[in-house]
C-alpha cells in the first residue's frame, strides 16, 4: 500500500499538536493543537501523560474521518525519557526537564558521567541532561526505578502505547542526553556503570515500521484496519531531515521553537565547545551533526509578541545602537552564565522598539551559535522565526551569509516525522532569500563587541 497521508503525533515543549501530512506535498493538511501542561504535584513536576494521550487517540479520530490516514508517526521534543513497568504503565511520571530535582545530585552525577569527548553532552541543568534525570529518580525512588522493565525516549512511548513495541532510536538517545557513546556508536560508559542496559531497548531506525495499531487503539481511532507505526523522531532531528533529503551539505538549519536548535550538516564535530552549550546531535541516517541552541522561543514570549513596527522604530534601533545582551534565560545557550542587559532601560522603550531590539537579540545569538557549530554556506530558518522579517535581515548581516526562510509550515517537525515513511531524496524548490544590508551589519558588529564576542 502506497503511503500518502501520515498522521503524526507532534509534540513539542510548549504545545502538543497531531497533523496530517501529505507525503506528495509535503504540507500539513489539517491541525489540532493544545497546551503541553506540566503537573506541580506529586513526586515532581511531570508532564500530563494522560491528557496528552486522550488529545492525541480524539485528535486521530477525528481527523481520520476528514482525512482517510495511512499510517502513523511521532516526534517529540528531546530531554525526556519514559520509564516502563512489565504492565507497560509508567513506573514513574515523565519528569519536566526543567524541574531542578536532578541538579541535588550533581557532583555525585558528575562522578558518573562520560567525558565530552565519548558522549559529546555539555552538562547542562536540571533535567536537561537525560542521563542526570535516570540517576536522580534511581536513587530518590528505588523501588519504582527497580520495577521498570524499558527506559523509553519520549517519541517510542508514544509509537509503544499505539503499537505494544518498545523500541529506542538513535536521534533521541544521541540529543545530550550522556547515554551514547559516539566514537563506539554503542551506549556510553554510564549506561554500563548503572547497570541500565537491560532496561534499554533495540536501538532501531526512526524508520522502522515498529508494527501496527494495538486492537484498542485502532477501535479507538475509528480505523478500517490496523495503520504501519513508524519508530519515531526527536523534533529537531525531524525539522533536519527534510533539508538533509533536499540540500547535500554543508549548510547551516535554524529550527525555531521554544528552543532555537542550530545544526550544520557537514561540519566538524571535535572543536564543538561543551561549555558554551554546544554539542553533537545524530541524524536519522546514524551520521553527528555539530549543533548549539538557545531557548530563543522562550525568550521571545517572555519580552514580547509579533508585531509590525514602522521604519522609523527600526531606523532609530539601528542607529543608536539599542540593544539586549545575553542572556533572558539562564542556564543554557552561548552566554549561559551571563545576565541580560538593556543598553536602554526598557521602561524607556515602546512595544515596537521591544519587538525590533528582541529580534535582533535573537538573531545575534543564533548567528552566535552558528559561528560555533562552524556553519558555512547559507543558512535556512524554519518555524516561527521565518517570518520574522527583522530576525532575518540580522541574521544574514551577522553571518555575511544568505538566509532562506521556510515557511511551509508553523514547524518542520510534523512533515519531517511524516516523511519516515519514504526516506526519498526530494527536490528543493528555489526559495527567496534574505540578504544582508549596511545598517544590520554595523549593529551585529556593535552588538558583538558589547558582548565581547
């Protein structure tokens, strides 16, 4: 049977969404979407599996009687890990990477953990770190820890709950998480020391059909028949692959989201710098990709909201140098150990002035991020940023580089989850690109020297 029409199980940080891809197009022909909570209580912050899993069997539903589907998909995004019991229920919640429980035990941890130079995983805060997160919930919950029977990345729990097939895959297990080793292309020596390998799955290709429909699951979703489940893909490895099946490398891929991930394809990996929250991620073909990120699209919400301001604001910005520097969320990005500072009290500015200053900030630290991962050639932005005009015009003054907004899509996690279902070279369709100008190229360079950049 021909796959053409994918429903995927999309979710990200902030919001969860289930799509329907049409492989032929690669567009999204209908959405349903909503807010990725965490829960507070209990034994920590968690994420609300439940709600999640009725959002996602209705959503299917539903869009299965407006749009006939041939089979199934997930991505998620990274830092997070489901621990299995034999009765396939979760042992323990999902735990919310952002929750600082695991940083209790860091110097114990940090005995533990790999070098960069096996696991190419900076070390990051709170649950950021997946391997941080198995350490900390084995010793504060024994019992439960000793009851699992599968540690599962977050995008094969979902493809397990829709099939019974527990499974794990390399982009999820290669996305710092210190449980892989990338010059063995095994698990890392944590996993060993932990004794966690018997609880680790068959690591398989995030295109493998792990199976089909559980009976419940197909009478759940109103199938015909039972639908292929496909192994899954961490999200910015799903924004990657697209371009990958596109574009032969070296390039440079920004996908926005709450996190800004960087990834240049082609580039080096061993002069990545760990403490400047650079790393390795691996793609869906086995191969490290050089990245760097930021919580760009958390920053962006917590300043401001798009807008559309006048040239006169934009002018004014430009020329008197009005700045934000690093960094509004700490912990993480390219200055993680620094505080961010207006040039300007921003009591001092209006909404527009916010909105054009925010956006050069944030084109200045994924520039910052692509100077790292050492991207060359042009770079291509996807999701919200793409359409934010003024992110685009600093982003290609501060690389000297061409930027080619894609905009397809609100991300590129969906169609990318989609196309595990035909790994086919496709090809681009040329694209209007963004180039640099005088005025942008001046500030970045006075942005950079008051950074010290």
């Amino acid at each position: 049977m021909s796959i053409n029409r994918v429903g995927v199980i999309d979710i990200g940080k902030s919001n969860a969404k289930v799509a329907v891809v049409d492989f032929e197009t690669r567009t999204e022909l209908a959405v349903r979407k909503r807010p990725n909570t965490v829960i507070k209580g209990g034994k920590y912050p968690h994420y609300d599996i439940d709600a999640l899993w009725t959002f996602a069997l209705e959503a299917l539903r539903e869009l299965n009687q407006e749009i006939e589907l041939d089979a199934l998909s997930v991505t998620t995004h990274g830092a997070s890990a489901a621990l299995v019991d034999t009765n396939g229920n979760l042992a323990l919640p999902v735990l919310d990477y952002e929750f600082a429980g695991p940083d209790q035990l860091w110097a114990e941890y940090d005995t533990v953990r790999p070098d960069f130079s096996e696991s190419f995983t900076p070390r990051l805060p709170g649950g950021l770190n997946v391997g941080a997160q198995l350490f900390w919930q084995a010793r504060c919950f024994p019992d439960a820890f000793a009851a699992t029977r599968w540690i599962l990345p977050y995008p094969q729990y979902w493809s397990f709950r829709l099939t019974g097939v527990a499974a794990a895959e390399i982009t999820s297990w290669g996305c710092h998480t210190d449980l892989w080793n990338f010059t063995t292309d095994l698990y890392s020596s944590l996993v060993m020391k932990e004794g966690w390998l018997e609880k680790l799955p068959e690591v398989r290709p995030a295109s493998d059909v792990l199976g089909v429909t559980l009976p419940a699951v197909t009478a759940a979703l109103g199938l015909k028949r039972p639908l292929p489940v496909y192994s899954g893909i961490h999200d910015s490895n799903a924004s990657l692959l697209p371009h990958l099946l596109e574009r032969d490398p070296p390039f440079g891929l920004v996908s926005t989201g709450t996190w800004v991930v960087v990834a240049s394809p082609g580039g080096d990996i061993d002069d990545l710098d760990p403490s400047r929250d650079c790393l390795a991620n691996i793609d869906a073909f086995g191969r490290p990709v050089p990245s760097a990120r930021f919580m760009g699209g958390r920053e962006f919400e917590m300043l401001t909201s798009p807008r559309q301001p006048g040239e006169a604001t934009i002018a004014r910005v430009l020329s008197e140098g009005i700045m934000l520097t690093p960094s509004v969320v700490q912990g993480s990005g390219p200055f993680a150990g620094r505080q961010a500072q207006w040039t300007v009290p921003r009591e001092q500015l209006d909404d527009d002035a916010v909105y054009v200053v925010v956006s050069f900030y944030l084109a200045m630290m994924t520039a910052e991020c692509l100077m790292l991962t050492g991207a060359s050639n042009h770079t291509v932005v996807e999701g919200p940023f793409a359409g934010n005009a003024l992110y685009l015009r600093m982003l290609a003054a501060a690389t000297g580089r061409p930027v080619e907004p894609i905009k397809r899509s609100a991300t590129g996690t969906s169609i990318g989850a989609a196309l595990l279902a035909r790994m086919e070279r496709h090809v681009a369709h040329d694209a209007a690109v963004v180039e640099g100008d005088p005025a942008a190229a001046a500030y970045a360079e006075r942005w950079r020297r008051a950074v010290g950049a």
